[in-house]
C-alpha cells in the first residue's frame, strides 16, 4: 500500500503549541487543587507575550511544506474514547488549523459503531482504539488500518515517536503480525514505579469535619458518613436534594463503570475483560464470582440507593449531567480524583470552607499504574483508506513532541504554559487559572471557555509522569509539580486537611496504605472467534442491564433476586466461555509481565 502525495501544497503559517506531563514525589500543592468560578481572561494587550527560550525537543521535526494543505480540510477522527461529537470546537481546534490547517471531524463511540465503520470499509483518517485490543487486531486482520513502516511513513513524517517511542512501536509489532499500525497511550520515556494515585475516594471534606469525622475502616463504612452528610446538608448550591454520590452510564463496558472502579479503588485489582486481574500474583477472578469484588462493589451502590443517597437519575443521565451535580454540590464522595473535586472545588467554595479532599479507608488497596515504555493498549493508528498518511503522522507525532503534548493538555504556549529560561516548564499565571477553574473565558483569537476547546481525541501519548521531552532536571509533564503551582498559598480548608492526616500532598498521604502497581508489559487481547464474540456481547448487555437493575433494588432480597437471576441469565448466554477464555489472557499478560 504506497503513500498518497499531496501535490502541490503550501506551507500555511504555523503556530507551535504544546502537551503536558507529571512529576516526581515531593511535598506538592495537590491538595489545592481547586475550579475556581468563571473568570475573565485578561484582555488580548494584557495576554503573556511570546518567549524567545528556545523549545528543546529530541528529534528534528519533519520537513511539512509538502502536506499542509492549502484549502483548510477535515479529517474524521474516529475515537473509541471520545466523550464528544462533531467538529472539535475551542482554541485546539484554533491550534490544528493554524498548525496545520486541517479542522477535526471527531467520531465517538456508540452501539454498533465499530461493526459499522469495519462494514463500510473505513474507520477514519485517524483512528483511536479503547481498552479492547480485539477490535484493534481485528481492524489489522481485516487491512484497515495504515503501515506505519511503509515508504518510511513513521521515520518520515513521526520522527519523535520513531527516535523516542521505540519500545511502545515494537509492541505494537508484536501484536500486529510484525507489522507497525500504532502506538499505545500514556508512554514513559524511562521506566519507574508509579507517578500519581488517579483512584482515591474524595468526600466533602468540609462535612465529614462537621459530622465528627467519624472512622472509615472499610468501604461499606462510607454509607453511615455519606448519610449522616446528607443530614446536614439536604440541598445543593441550587437548592435541589443531595446525595452521596451521582454516576452515569457512558463509559459502561463489559461491566458497570462505576462499580468496576470501585474494585479498582478499594481492592487493588485492575479491570480484566469480565472480572479482575490481581496487580501481585497475576491471579484472576470473575464479576460474578460470590462475595467477589464486583458484587460487593455492586452491593455497595445499592446500599446508597436504599439509604436515598443515590441520584435517581444515575442510570440514565450521561457525563455531563453528571459532573452538573458535582459542580453544585449534589453529591458528596467519588472515587476519580479527575471528576468531581476539580468541579466542585471553585473559588465560592473554597473561600466558603468547603472543598472535595480525599479520605481513604483504612483497609482500601488501591491500584496504581506502573510507568511503561511500552505504552498502554489505547492505541493511535491511522486508517488504511486515508488520502492523508503523512498529514495524519504529522499530527500524532506532532502530539507526541513536548511542545505538541503540553499544548493538548493545558492550551496554547506562552498562554496558558510557557518554557522558563534555564529550559524547564511552568504554567503562566493565565494557564493556572485555566486549571484550576475550567469556565475560564479564552482571550482573543481564541473563542469559549478554557474547557470546552479541549482536545475531544481524549486520548494521551505520553504518561503525564514521565520526564518531558528533552527537559530539564527531570522534570515531568505533571503540573501538581511546577513551580507556579507548587507555590499556591494553602487555604484554611486545605491546611485543614494536611493538619489532619499529618500530610503535605494526596500522593504522601494515599501512600500510606496499602497500594498494589500495576507492572509494565507488552501484552495485547487476543483474537476472540467470531463465535464467542457474538456470546461475548450478549453477556456484556445482560450483565450491564442486571448490575443497573440491582443497584436499583429496593431491598436485599430483591439485590439477591436480581443478582441470581442475572449470573443464570449470564450463564446461559455463555459466561462460562468468557471466563475461561480471560482467565488464558491473565496468564498471557503475567507472562508478559514476567
């Protein structure tokens, strides 16, 4: 399959942007992590000015005047981790056309959205796989994805992925029938052990004070806090009915998101196909298992449901209404440090007392991922029928230089994140208010607020904790530990908190109890046959539907009710099936691991 040149093109103007990473242990800021309410950019006279410190970068970048088109153009981004539809929106979407002149068209996934795209013979210009690495093989097997080795394509047109990325484009040789398609996500440039804790059950901090802090010495401990939280504070910011907690059902997969995670965060074991690989010894157990993690995670959820403290709406309202809660205050404990503190914890609360801060339970394990030069199994890949291979290279390599990471992450440079004159990093004062506080409005040329022009991909190249590319003093990609962030002055709720549990940061603290890593590997899913895929969604929905029926049980005999009539119904579709054949793929990645 040879190239496809683009004749006779010319070079539009570029600006160079940036992506981001994450640091090394130290006493951190994190606990300050605050979203501040909306807040006005400062005028376009007022904006920083661009910085004459040179970008380093490790490989020298491709010569792009004979791709950028001269007539903008739209690639289809089809994304498997897209929360969003449509053309990308904001100041990235200013970013890519003023880079490289292009508009992305982005694609998510839905319900028979990968059969489709495989039927039609084209799954987009590029293309980004989730967790399941039987759709990315089954895309190679079928020839719809690009060979990046042809006529040189990744050396050519990806020259920082092919000088720094090595080990994550052998991987993906070794799963691919010795032939390159891809990369994987989150890429270290050096091994290690781990960077932050991306589990930990944050609360109300400011109401688990008032209630007395009470002990929490196990997960189900959390329904007597949660409730007695509710009980001095019946309403939101809006004066609409609290609860413990709001969830949403967009990210369900084999299991309920949710209620996976919740294993993932108290018991140390990491999400495996229909059940749970154990971090330690490599062991596997299945989501129905009696008395497993998934059933007395589901439990859980259903406890908070009898006891009122579930939002109703959780099964059927999407991320969005659910991070609406957040943000006013409708709900009390989750279990993303990403979701719900960053929404709630605004200046108004902040300067009010309040704040989401986490507090662990004293029997929780939480799982935390290893660095890995191999990269992870989201993999980047460009589609076979694509008219632009090294358009498409150009900008997945670009994402993978420092300056194009950190530009993904946090906004454009010397905006939002600028270089430092002995090399490093730092946010610019504008950039930390885009952190910390989302709704902040972006000055001129770019439109809307901070949050709504973020790259929609939702994928990463490299780990946010590994050393930026061609930095300084290892430096990571991970702003909780720059300079401008580190320095923050500690409110009276976060001091509070370090007082308390006699800690600077949430790393410090959560390290304290137990923490099983997740090691590096190179392993990818197997092929399943087309027999036992068929069997393999039909147990998907049956769980997924049986799991949102129990949380909703309104006492323990109807849990139980549902529960055995969901593992039989499960079972007659073929669990058993599945089980043994990711049962198989836990001794392949052990082994992988080994």
């Amino acid at each position: 399959m040879k190239l496809k040149k683009i004749l006779a093109l010319t070079l539009a103007s570029a600006m160079t942007f940036s992506l981001i990473g994450c640091g090394s242990k130290t006493t951190s800021n994190e606990s300050v992590t605050d979203t501040p309410t909306a807040t006005e950019a400062p005028k376009s006279t007022d904006a920083p000015k661009a910085s004459a410190t040179p970008t380093p970068e490790l490989a020298e970048a491709a010569d792009l005047a004979d791709i950028i088109p001269q007539e903008t153009l739209t690639l289809n981004v089809y994304s498997q981790l897209a929360n969003y539809e449509g053309i990308q929106i904001g100041w990235f979407a200013d970013v890519m056309l003023e880079k490289f002149n292009v508009k992305l068209n982005i694609i998510n996934e839905g319900d028979g959205v990968f059969s489709t795209r495989m039927e039609s013979g084209d799954l987009g210009d590029l293309v980004v796989f989730g967790n399941d690495g039987d759709q990315y093989k089954q895309a190679v097997e079928k020839g719809m994805l690009f060979d990046w080795e042809d006529e040189d394509l990744v050396k050519n047109y990806g020259p920082t992925i092919f000088k720094n990325m090595s080990a994550a484009l052998e991987k993906n040789r070794k799963i691919s029938n010795d032939n390159v398609y891809g990369i994987g996500y989150n890429v270290a440039l050096n091994g290690g052990s781990f960077g932050d804790f991306d589990y930990h059950p944050d609360i109300r901090w400011d109401l688990y004070q008032q209630i007395g802090s009470p002990a929490i010495n196990t997960l189900e401990d959390y329904v007597d806090v949660l409730k007695k939280m509710k009980e001095v504070c019946p309403t939101s910011d809006s004066g609409k009915e609290t609860y413990g907690v709001s969830l949403f059902n967009d990210w369900d997969g084999n299991m309920v998101m949710f209620v996976k995670a919740t294993a993932t965060n108290f018991f140390g074991v990491d999400e495996f196909h229909f059940g749970f690989y154990n971090a330690d010894d490599g062991s596997f157990q299945d989501c129905l298992a009696d008395n497993g993690y998934y059933l007395r995670s589901l439990k859980f959820y259903n406890s908070l449901f009898q006891n009122g403290l579930l939002d109703p709406d959780s099964m059927t309202q999407g991320y969005a209404g659910c991070n609406e809660d957040y943000q006013d205050g409708g709900a009390f404990f989750c279990i993303f440090s990403w979701m719900a503190a960053p929404q709630y914890n605004t200046d108004e609360h902040m300067a009010a007392g309040k704040k989401m801060l986490p507090v662990a339970a004293k029997d929780q394990d939480t799982l935390v991922y290893g660095l890995n030069t191999n990269g992870g199994n989201r993999i980047w890949s460009i589609g076979a029928n694509t008219k632009y291979p090294e358009l498409c290279m150009a900008i997945t390599n670009w994402l993978c230089t420092a300056e194009g990471y950190l530009t993904s992450e946090y906004g454009p440079k010397d905006l939002c994140w600028e270089y430092l004159p002995d090399g490093s990093v730092d946010l610019t004062e504008f950039g930390l208010q885009c952190i910390m506080n989302y709704q902040v409005n972006m000055p001129e040329p770019y439109t809307g607020y901070w949050i709504d022009g973020r790259q929609q991909i939702n994928n990463t190249t490299w780990d946010k904790n590994t050393e930026i590319l061609g930095g300084v003093n290892g430096q990571t990609y991970n702003y909780l530990y720059w300079p401008r962030y580190l320095n923050l002055p500690v409110s009276e709720v976060d001091q509070s908190w370090r007082d308390a549990t006699q800690t600077d940061s949430f790393k410090e603290y959560l390290s304290q109890f137990d923490y099983s890593v997740a090691k590096a590997h190179t392993y990818s899913d197997s092929v399943r046959s087309e027999e036992l895929d068929t069997t393999w969604n039909q147990v998907k929905e049956c769980i997924k539907n049986g799991s949102w029926k129990a949380i909703y049980a309104k006492t323990d005999a109807e849990f139980d009710e549902i529960v055995a009539q969901m593992k039989t119904d499960a079972n007659n579709y073929g669990y058993q099936q599945c089980v043994e054949w990711s049962a198989n793929e836990a001794t392949l990645r052990h082994a992988a691991e080994n």
